[in-house]
C-alpha cells in the first residue's frame, strides 16, 4: 500500500483566527504599482504597516 493519510502527518491546522482571508479593496493606481514593485507580498507590507501604525496584536493562537 503506497500514499493516503497518515495519523499526526501534515501541518497541523491554523487556528481559525489566525487563517488568512481574500478580501478586495479598491486602492488608488499609484499605491498599487508601489506595492507591486517591493520584493514582499503586498499582504504582507500591508500586515505589517497596520500593526506598526495602530499598535495592535494578533490574538494568541490557542
């Protein structure tokens, strides 16, 4: 028998408040182009500024 799933085998689950989620924003041409020219995700720049501006944390994965 080759393959098929294996108890403990694979990533464990991302606790539901930590899973990422599509969302669509309408952001001006300029912006766009910017983040487009950066060499991280522009999730990521975007995640990263809002934590640093508003001072907030993600709630502790349990």
């Amino acid at each position: 028998m080759h393959g098929g799933k294996r108890e403990g085998a694979g990533r464990p689950p991302t606790p539901p408040q930590l899973a990422k989620i599509p969302v669509g924003y309408r952001l001006p041409r300029w912006l766009v182009e910017w983040l487009r020219d950066q060499n991280v995700p522009a999730a990521q720049l975007i995640e990263d500024a809002l934590v640093r501006r508003h001072k907030i944390k993600a709630p502790i994965a349990s």
